[in-house]
C-alpha cells in the first residue's frame, strides 16, 4: 500500500481552528494559486497541530517540515508533482463545498473527504488536485522527514 488513508481523523472544531489560524497568520509562499505555509515547528501552530495528528505520527521518528494551507477556487488545481523537501507528507481536506477538485496518487483517485488524513511518500509518487468546477477547497498539508541521527 502506497498510502493510508484516515477517515474522519480531525474533528470539525478542529477543522476550523486549523483553517482560521492558516488564514490569518501564515505567510503567502506562491503565486498563482494561494498557498500558504510556515516553517516554525515551534509556534503555537505547530504545538497544537503536533497534538491533533501525534496518534498518526511518530514524532520521535519524524520531524516537520513544512505545514501548507492550499486554498483552490473554481479553476484552480494543482499539477502533477512530487514534494522536492520531504519524505512524507500529510493531506487533511478542510471543506467539502465543492465539485472537482478530486486527489490523485500515482494516477489513481483517492477519495479524501472533509477531516481524512492521507498519508503518503509526496517525495517518491506524483500526486495532484483536480481543478475545481464549483465551490471553494482547502486542505493542510504538512511534509516531514526522518529524524537525523547523530554520529559520534
């Protein structure tokens, strides 16, 4: 299996927490399609984020990244790709008000609906967002990678 997918992992209560906070204080990282990040895996953020997805992620084994919220209006997408800065990445749909806009990992659909968590290797399979027909789509996004360990 490529992926696992987590249905209904984060709550609605959280689901808006996390979009809010993303909308009002991370940083614009892209043009063309809003995209929005931090890379402070200290902030108050990152904090609450750890805890909402830790039953999912071994945070002894891996580290965070990135976080990135993916904002998508009608005919908005998101090409195929692989993430350059990470070995795996997180994917939680925010909304579901919205047609198009459908996942694809390696060619294949995956059905995310609104607080699944899908995970999977962003660095090692393409994977890309459908443009959407209707309607407005957000997810979080959050990359990491394996701890480093020390040489001595």
């Amino acid at each position: 299996m490529i992926y696992t997918l987590h249905k209904n992992f984060i709550t609605q209560t959280q689901r808006y927490w996390i979009l809010n906070y993303a909308k009002e204080h991370f940083i614009d990282i892209s043009g063309g399609l809003l995209a929005k990040g931090s890379k402070n895996e200290s902030d108050e953020f990152s904090k609450e984020l750890k805890k909402i997805i830790s039953p999912i992620i071994d945070y002894t084994k891996w580290k965070q990244v990135r976080i990135g919220l993916a904002e998508y209006g009608v005919g908005d997408g998101c090409v195929p790709h692989q993430d350059d800065s990470s070995s795996h990445t997180i994917v939680c749909n925010l909304t579901d008000d919205y047609d198009g806009g459908e996942f694809y990992l390696n060619k294949k659909h995956i059905p995310i609906g609104i607080g699944d968590v899908l995970i999977f290797n962003g660095n090692k399979y393409l994977h890309e967002v459908k443009k959407i027909k209707r309607g407005y789509r957000a997810s979080l996004s959050v990359w990491y990678e394996p701890h480093k360990k020390e040489i001595i």
